[in-house]
C-alpha cells in the first residue's frame, strides 16, 4: 500500500499524498494545510481525510 492510509471522507478514495500534502497552504488566504489530494474531490484539509 502506499505511503498513508489516508481516504477521503467524502468518498472513501484513496489520497495522494505527493508534493502538494505539506504544512504549506492552499492559498495565501487560506490557513487549511492540505492532508491529501483526492482523485475525485482535489485537495483536501484534514477535516475530509480518515485513516484507513
């Protein structure tokens, strides 16, 4: 399996977690740091991130 275990809370798919799940922000305005990218939803926070 992959790295984490994480899943998407709003689908249940499996997150990448590459390059963009850091500490760093989304967006300037933004201070949600980003857990995972889901292949249907995007980037999620780690409100929307469950361990498997």
């Amino acid at each position: 399996m992959a790295e984490s275990d994480l899943r998407c809370r709003l689908c249940g798919s499996e997150l990448s977690t590459g390059l963009v799940a850091t500490d760093s922000r989304h967006c300037c305005l933004n201070t949600t740091p980003i857990a995972g990218t889901c292949p249907e939803h995007g980037p999620v926070g780690p409100h929307h991130a469950v361990e498997d």
